[in-house]
C-alpha cells in the first residue's frame, strides 16, 4: 500500500533552546551536524536542520525504527536518499518489496517535506520505475521593495517586487507563462502569478533529481484553476489540475499538487497581502512511469500539508551521540547562538 506524508515546519518562529538544538543536531550523523553548522546565518541552519529532521521523522513513520538506524545518503547531484541496505532495520532483510522517497524544500518562514513509501515489484535499490517526489515553497514576499521604498504604497511594492524579478521572467518563461503573469489584473495577482509558476518548475526539477543541470526554461506550466481558500477553515484548496509541457510536449505522468498556506493565527487574506502576513505557496509533484501508474491499484489519498510541531519531531528521539561526552556540540551551539538571523535586507 502507498503512503505519502506532507509537513511543514515554521522556521521563522522557532526559536530554538539549547536542549532543543543539541538534540536535533546530535542525532545527525558529522557529516549533516558539519552542513547544519556551516551556514552564516541561523535562518539557514535552522531549515537545514529541521530538513534533516523532518526527513528523519517520515521515514520513522514509514519504518517503525529509531531514528539511529535510519541511513541517509547523498547521491552525486546532492539530493539525500535512504540508503536502504545501510539501514540496519533493513539490513538483515533478504528482499525489501518497497522504496521510499522524499523531497525538502524551504523558503520564507516554512520548511516543508513530500515523502512517499511506495511498493514494489523490483528490487528495492532499482528507483528507475519508482515515483519521484519533488516539492517547493514560495513565501509572497515584498519585504526587499518595502526597505527601499518605505513610504511607497501596496500596489507600487508587489510591481516593484515583480519588476525585480522580469528578467528570470523574460529569460526563462514561455509566451504563454508571461501572458498568464501579465494578464492577471493587479500587481498582488501577478506577482502572485510568478511565484506560482516559479514553484511548479522547481518541484518539477527537483522530482527528475536534475537540479541545477536542468534548464527551467524547457519547462511551461499550464494552471487550470486558481489558487483558493476555505473561508471556512481558513486553509487553503489542494489544487491538482495544473499541466505540465516539457520541449512543447504534455508529460501525463506527472501530476501537480498545490496550496495556499498560512500561519493558522492569520486572518484570510484581503485585497492585498501585506495585510495577509506569512502566505506561502506550497507545491508537490508525483512523477511516475507509466508501470508504476498501470501497478497503482488505489488511487493517492493526497490532502494538505499540515503543520507539524517542534513536540512531535522529538518525541522518542534516540541520540546518535552521547551530547554530555562531546565539548563539540557546546562549540556548535555557542556558534549558533552567536549568529545573526539573516541578512539584514530579508
């Protein structure tokens, strides 16, 4: 049976205590605690850190197993994985009829994961008929405009904030993307546009694996619906419509998921949104071939994602180091605690 987990975690808004920080960091393995601690700024090492948790914490669900035994490597593009056969709860195990996937992304004030469990018919290390999980999340931010226009008006802000962004627009967007950019009827909408289409691709890119190397311009994303939300429950609609072409031809085996996002304390969103803090775009796509789509017997159960609490990701944490033993960890988080937030135009 299929599984897929959606979480987000609010950066922005977790201060971390020392106990909080050394127990995340020391149930890494050195070489993701040396990544975690590289960064100049906390904002950074905060999303990787919770990153690495998060992935830590889907696939303990998946698995049933201490975070310990959970092997996590990095392929030659730099996207992690699970390293099945270093696993030492999978280890003893003559055949695994599963591969797990999973995706992080982070931007604004969230860190956010897709992870998915799926069965299979091959062996477990042969990804090649799998599904490929990608995921982005885009925060509608005018916060680099409003520093160096302070006294200037909403509308002037998201065109200014948009005009920023025209040439990645020109440069790497279809006739087609820029109409449905340009066409919207107001500078909040078409700014919101960008950011829409921009999340697409990149979830797209992040599901083939090809990163960098990947031209995004091959990419034209076609949005069927807009982006909605409950007034009700004040969430945003899971939006699965939107089409994708690649060199100019439809690809039917990837399927899109996307959503408004909040932090539950704002209110829905007015006219423009300075006056609707923290929304973000979330984005995830599944990409399958067509084996893996003809050996589906059900069909996805894929809802929101839903926010997950610093209680949740430490509850039963096993410890990969003894923190008391090792003065390096006080050093990591004299370091941490040292740094400055972010840079000072974000």
């Amino acid at each position: 049976m299929r599984k897929i987990l959606k979480f987000c975690f609010n950066t922005t808004a977790w201060s971390p205590s020392r106990s909080e920080w050394l127990a995340l960091l020391s149930s890494l393995p050195k070489e993701e605690r040396e990544r975690t601690t590289s960064y100049m700024f906390k904002r950074d090492s905060k999303q990787t850190l919770i990153g690495q948790a998060l992935i830590r914490y889907c696939i303990k669900c998946f698995l049933n197993t201490d975070w310990q035994n959970i092997c996590i490597g990095r392929n030659s593009k730099n996207r992690p994985f699970l390293k099945l056969k270093e696993t030492l709860c999978l280890s003893q195990l003559k055949s695994v009829d599963f591969v797990i996937d999973f995706n992080v992304s982070h931007s604004g004030d969230y860190t956010i994961i897709i992870a998915g469990m799926f069965p299979t018919k091959k062996k477990a290390d042969d990804l090649e008929e799998s599904p490929k999980l990608g995921s982005d999340v885009m925060k509608i931010d005018i916060t680099r405009s409003k520093i160096r226009h302070p006294n200037e008006s909403d509308e002037f802000l998201f065109q200014h904030q948009l005009e920023l962004f025209e040439r990645v627009v020109e440069s790497k967007f279809s006739n087609a993307e820029k109409a449905y950019i340009h066409n919207r009827p107001n500078p909040v909408e078409r700014l919101t546009a960008f950011y829409r289409l921009w999340s697409l691709k990149e979830s797209y890119v992040k599901a083939q694996g090809d990163g960098i190397g990947f031209d995004i311009k091959r990419i034209e994303c076609i949005p069927r619906s807009d982006l909605l939300f409950d007034l009700n429950s004040k969430k945003g609609l899971v939006i699965e419509d939107t089409q994708i072409l690649v060199d100019s031809k439809l690809v039917k085996n990837c399927r899109f998921y996307e959503q408004y996002f909040m932090y539950s304390s704002d209110s829905v969103p007015n006219q423009y949104p300075s006056q609707r803090p923290h929304l973000h775009i979330m984005t995830h796509c599944i990409i399958e071939s067509d084996k893996s789509i003809k050996d589906r017997k059900d069909a996805d159960q894929i809802g929101e994602f839903v926010e997950i609490g610093l209680n949740d990701i430490l509850k039963d944490l096993s410890y990969v180091e003894n923190i008391e033993e090792f003065s390096e960890f006080e050093e990591m988080w004299k370091g941490f605690s040292q740094k400055d937030e972010k840079p000072v135009d974000f």
